[in-house]
C-alpha cells in the first residue's frame, strides 16, 4: 500500500531542509528551523530557492504571494505534493502565522509568553496532496491579557495589537477636543445634558465641533502612519448632548445614538479611506433607527451588563440582548465587540465563566462580528489567566475547535500532574456557581458570592483540591510555583470574607474577655505572605481601580484598627425603612457590631438607594448622652453624606423629636472616606427607644447627575457612648 503521508524522520544522519522562495520568507523559515531544531537531532538546512541544485532536497518550501486580493488578507495556506510541504500567504506575518501552525500540528505549544513545550519527536508527518487554508473566525482579533503584550506570543497565536493599530484607542472625545482647551470659551461645543453645558461629552450637531475634530484627527493621524484606526468615541460617562438639534436627531433615530452616527458619518465621509472606530456603549447601546452607517465606520459593541455564569444563549434574561445583537449584525458597516471576560473589581478573585466562551464566540460570529477586543487583566496576572488567555486565543481564530480538548491538553501541559485536580477545580467551582443560579458580573466579588460559589463548604472543597494538585507536583518547583499562584485565590477570598463575617465563625476578630475586638492570631501575619507573594508573581495590582499588594496590606491593618468598644454593641436594631436588598449587608446587627466601615462599600455598610433611612434603636433608658454615625462618601458610585439627621425619642407611648444635625453643603470630592457625626444630648437615657432619619440627598449634585441614577447613603458604625459632659458644653 503507498505511503500517504509524508514523513520527516527525526533519526542521527537524517538531513532535512527548509526552503524559502524569496528574501521575505527567510525570517519565518528561520524561526521555523529554530522550534524544529530544538527538537531534532540534526539541525534543519535553510536554502534559497536559487541554490537547490547544490543543496539536499528540501520537505519544507515557504512563500510570500504578494496577493492584493482582499480574500488573501487575513488567511494562509498549508498544502503538499508526493514529497513537500509548502506554507504560503500573502506577507510575513501571515506566513508566521503559517509556520506556527504547522509547528503546533505537530505537538508544539506556547503557553505563556516564557513557556514552551517542545515534543520528543521521532518524526513528523503531513498527509500528502493535501490542501489545507486557513480562514480566522474573526478578521480582527486583541486579546488584552498578560502574554499579549509579547510580540512572539501574539505572532504565534495570531493575535492582532490594538496599540500599534489604533492612533487612538478607546474613549476619545476628551483628546479630539479636549475640555480644559475648550470647554471654559466655548461651552456650546459641549452637551447640553440636563439643563446644562457639560465638558463629559460633544454636541453632535455643532459644526465647528466637526471642523475641530477633523482637524485634530488630520493631525493625529499624519503623526501615526502606521496605524490603521482611530477611535471617534464617546467619554466613558453617560452624558450625551440634549440641545434642540441633537434631541431632534435623537427622537428621528431611536436615541442618542442617532446623534452620535449623525455625527460619526461627517467625519467618516472626510476620512473615506480611514478606518474609523466607536463604541455602542451605555447610551450608545442599541443601533440606530433608519439611519445608513458609513462603510468605514467601524462600531464596537459594548455589552458590558451580561450575566457572565451562563453562556448567552441559556440565559432566558438574554433575549432583548440578543435582539440587539442581531439588530447591529444587520445595522452597522463592520460590527466588532468589545468581550468583558474578567472580573473588574476583584483580579484574583475566582470568576468561573470559561466554560461560557466556546458557545459565545460562535454566537458572535455567527452574528455577523467580524472582530473583538477582549479584555482581560491587561498586563496583570490575574484568576487562571494563563489558561484564559490560551482558550481565548485560539477561539478568536477558530470557533470550532473542540474547547474541551484543548483545556484539557493546556491543563496537561501547563500543570503536569496537578491537571486532574485542576480540572476538577474548575468543575466544582462552575457547577456551584451554576448550581446557585445567580449572576455573575464583572463588578462583583468575594462577598457578593458568599453565598453561591464561594461559600465556606465550597471554600473547603476548593482549598482540598488545590492541596492535592500542590502535593502531586512537590518536587516539581515550577510546577509547584504554579499551584501557589493558583492558591493566592482562595487566600484573597478568605480574607475579604473574614472583614465581611467580622466576629462572626469566619471573621477576622475575636473578642477578648474585655469585650475588644482583637485579630485572630497569625492572620496579620497570613496577609503580609500575601501581599509579598504577589509581589513576587507579577500580580502588582488586585483590581482595576489599581489597589497594589503592598496598598492592600496597608488597608489590612487599618481596618485592624477600625473597631469600637460601645454600648450600643447587644441593643435590638430595627430598620423602620429596608435598605437596598443588594446592599443589606449583614442586616441591621451590622450597625452596632463594634466593627466600623473602611472604604469597601460591600464590606459592613448599610445603604438606601434614593430614599431616607429610618433606624430604631431599642434603647431601654440605657445611659447614654452620645451617639455618632458613620457615612460613607464616594461619589462615583454615586455615595453621598446625607443632608441631616434627625433624633426622636420614645417615651410614653409618644416619639418626641430630640434634635436634628444639619450637614455642610456637599463638595466635589471623588475620595472614598467616611465621614463621622457625634450628636450629644442628656435626655437620651429618658427613652425607651431612640428613631434615626437620615435625609439622603434629594436629588443628585450637577457634578454627578445621571439620568437614571439617585444618590445613595450608606451607614456604619451607630456607636452610643456616656461621656463626661463639662458644664461650659
């Protein structure tokens, strides 16, 4: 029977040769000699076509085509005869692109920028009079990860460089016309939104606003040559513009993304052949209504509020997303997507949603996406990213490769015998999250899910398998370090639930026969370990707002101190009004824990979303004459000291008003702090019970106005004291 494939033995005296066709191939056939060799016993020869008649005949023949053929832009060929193999494409990258999965077919793999896994090969083969091309399932492809930022990482899983394409990246308005130059003697350049002129945001509809821009474009993009984009886009800030001309737009098109294409087709017209960039985000959403998008606008689609535990299809809440989504399929000139695929406010907490990426990115493409950013921790190592980075890779250029496969043969490769264990980590740690059929979001974090899946059973069950992948891989030390990487997790997990859980079984304090709060012995200790560790790793921040390791243990020992001894500690709490569910926290006990609020607003404060808190506190003529409450501020999440405070007392079967404290106008502030308020009166310990109304702000300051927001007050701690009051008080 003939032989059907070819084989290139890998055996002593064998020689073997690598061909290239023109001066431009040479590079790839170097690099494709460079893996082969470090795998064969006699180095691979490189020849020019030109000097085959004095060379061995060659297996391995590379070529540039050249091709100015649009279909030739994006793909590249492997194909072979009886006795050669030959790689094609139209330029360089696309023919190291073919190098490298050639070399992959045949057992390679890159899994991290710094680690390669080189087969013990006895030969290799490729089918003969085979032709095989291949097509990407996205004609653009970022992914925004840690390995990415290494050239020879993106050349060899095809990744394309939003920084070296785009001359301007991401929210741009703020650069093309910018406020402080602006804003101050021209404030019509600016939206109208809410009554007033605001520096967030552009009018789509002033015509100088357009001259202004494409002027600054003009500019931006003769300094970069080499890029292929630039980005026309709105602020990260849902402020738009409500003057009369916009809002006519606005009520023609569908919204304020009918302004913004209004707006978007004049430039793009003056810049036919630019490729021109902006994000469907926030206010900008849904596609336009009867409005025609420019061929080269390119609209990159937002969808930051998904339920990231389910894959989209499975998710019943999905259906109007999914309506959307096809709607931009059929709207926009060229629809790419910006994939949230992290968790934002907690790096290195456990996200289980990389079971949901295989069935997205089909989705995706089969909806008409032709490109996608997908942002990850940027240059942080974070939860899994190295097999985040790896599976994402590889479904930004093939959709259909068999996910479960190569998780698994990554897991192989990158754990060794820790692999089982891992893979049935993140098993279990999926199918709790699944189990609690709850949300998953981006902004979430280790105190949200206490009670889906990270749970102190769940927790254990976690902390037991990673100890088995940990010890069957002891004597591994770069496998072991890798294990330690993993377990910095369940390490940050734990500790931001025990300042959640406070003196409670998990928390971080005990109470001493005095009744302080004292932290658990060698806990202290544990986060120093941490903090260093990460160091170590590379993790040099924990979340996008870049909180450090170092910063964190900082915050550690703080709250540390942020205790009180008082005596308001065992008194029954009651809320007359119910704080936002989301934000209920451990309910009303929280508020005369001992334990006071640090800057986290997930961690012991109370809130009410735009309405007023009453609190009763069942006081039973204790003797008192002092209370002080704790106010959180931070503005942009929309946090606000509230306006007053007002006491009553009940006595007699009758509320009496005691007093009101009246709070200093608010400021434009974006620290996060907390704000203490001491109320002093002797007739406190007259009453059976004392009532707290807390006046929230009434309405948003012009600073933070948004539609759709209100303000927000969040209280902790409600501290009662008996002070020695002097006779001049």
């Amino acid at each position: 029977m003939a032989q059907s494939n070819i084989i290139i033995e890998n055996k002593s005296g064998a020689e073997n040769a690598i061909q290239y066709m023109d001066e431009n191939a040479k590079p790839a056939a170097k690099i494709l000699k460079k893996y082969l060799d470090k795998s064969f016993l006699n180095p691979f020869i490189i020849q020019n076509s030109t000097e085959i008649s004095t060379q061995i005949t060659p297996t391995i023949h590379l070529s540039i085509t050249n091709s100015q053929n649009k279909k030739d832009k994006n793909t590249f060929l492997i194909k072979s005869d009886d006795t050669a193999i030959f790689l094609a494409a139209a330029n360089e990258k696309l023919l190291r692109y073919a190098v490298y999965t050639l070399l992959e077919n045949w057992g390679f793999r890159k899994f991290t920028a710094k680690d390669l896994y080189v087969p013990k090969l006895k030969s290799v083969i490729f089918p003969k009079n085979t032709t095989q091309i291949h097509i990407p399932s996205f004609e653009y492809r970022v992914l925004f990860y840690p390995d990415a930022f290494d050239e020879d990482f993106r050349d060899w899983h095809k990744l394309d460089w939003h920084l070296d394409d785009f001359s301007i990246w991401g929210h741009s308005f703020h650069t093309l016309l910018p406020p402080k130059d602006f804003f101050k003697s021209n404030p019509d350049f600016f939206a109208l939104y809410e009554g007033k002129r605001r520096p967030e945001s552009l009018c789509m509809t002033n015509e100088t606003v357009v001259k202004n821009v494409i002027k600054k474009m003009n500019q931006i993009i003769s300094d970069n040559p080499k890029a292929t984009f630039i980005s026309v886009s709105q602020n990260d800030d849902a402020v738009y513009c409500e003057c009369d001309k916009c809002k006519s737009l606005n009520e023609k098109y569908g919204g304020p993304q009918g302004s913004l294409y209004f707006f978007m087709n004049k430039i793009a017209k003056y810049f036919p052949k630019t490729k021109i960039a902006t994000l469907a985000y926030q206010h900008t959403y849904k596609p336009p209504l009867y409005l025609k998008i420019e061929p080269n606008i390119y609209t990159l689609f937002c969808p930051i509020e998904l339920n990231r535990g389910k894959s989209i299809l499975k998710d019943p809440a999905n259906k109007s997303f999914v309506k959307i989504m096809q709607k931009w399929g059929e709207t926009a000139s060229n629809l790419y997507l910006w994939d949230y695929t992290v968790q934002f406010s907690s790096y290195l907490s456990p996200f289980p949603n990389i079971h949901t990426f295989s069935d997205n990115y089909k989705f995706f493409k089969k909806n008409n996406v032709k490109g996608l950013f997908v942002q990850g921790y940027a240059d942080v190592p974070g939860d899994f990213s190295e097999l985040r980075q790896y599976l994402l890779a590889k479904l930004l250029w093939n959709t259909e490769i068999d996910i479960e496969a190569t998780t698994n043969d990554f897991l192989k490769g990158f754990y060794g015998n820790a692999a089982p264990s891992i893979k049935e980590y993140l098993t279990v740690l999926t199918q709790n999250q699944e189990n609690s059929n709850r949300n998953l979001d981006i902004y979430s974090g280790p105190i949200p899910s206490r009670n889906t899946f990270l749970t102190p059973k769940a927790m254990d069950q976690y902390d037991q398998l990673l100890d088995e992948a940990a010890m069957s891989v002891n004597e591994d030390p770069v496998l072991y370090s890798r294990i330690k990487e993993l377990r910095l997790a369940l390490e940050y997990v734990f500790f931001e639930q025990s300042k959640f859980y406070g003196k409670e079984q998990h928390g971080m304090f005990t109470v001493n026969i005095n009744g302080e709060k004292e932290v658990k012995p060698g806990l202290n200790e544990r986060v120093l370990k941490f903090a260093t560790m990460c160091n170590e790793f590379g993790i040099y921040e924990l979340s996008e707002d870049g909180l450090s390791p170092d910063k964190y243990y900082q915050n550690w020992l703080e709250i540390t101190k942020n205790t009180a001894t008082h005596l308001g500690e065992k008194l029954e709490i009651n809320f007359l009004t119910p704080p936002t569910k989301e934000y209920s926290g451990k309910g009303s006990a929280a508020l005369v824990d001992g334990i006071q609020g640090h800057t986290d607003y997930n961690i012991n404060w109370i809130g009410w979303y735009g309405n007023n808190p009453e609190i009763e506190i069942i006081t039973n003529n204790l003797d008192f004459n002092s209370i002080r409450m704790r106010f959180l501020n931070n503005q942009r999440n929309w946090i606000f000291i509230p306006q007053k405070v007002t006491l009553f007392g009940y006595k007699n079967e009758k509320w009496n008003l005691i007093t009101e404290k009246k709070i200093v106008n608010l400021i434009e502030d974006y620290d996060v702090n907390s704000n203490e308020i001491e109320i002093e009166d002797p007739s406190f310990g007259t009453f059976e019970k004392i009532k707290l109304i807390v006046q929230n702000q009434e309405d948003l300051p012009i600073w933070r106005k948004r539609k759709n927001k209100k303000p927000m007050v969040m209280i902790d701690e409600i501290e009662l004291y008996n002070k020695k009051i002097s006779q001049d008080e």
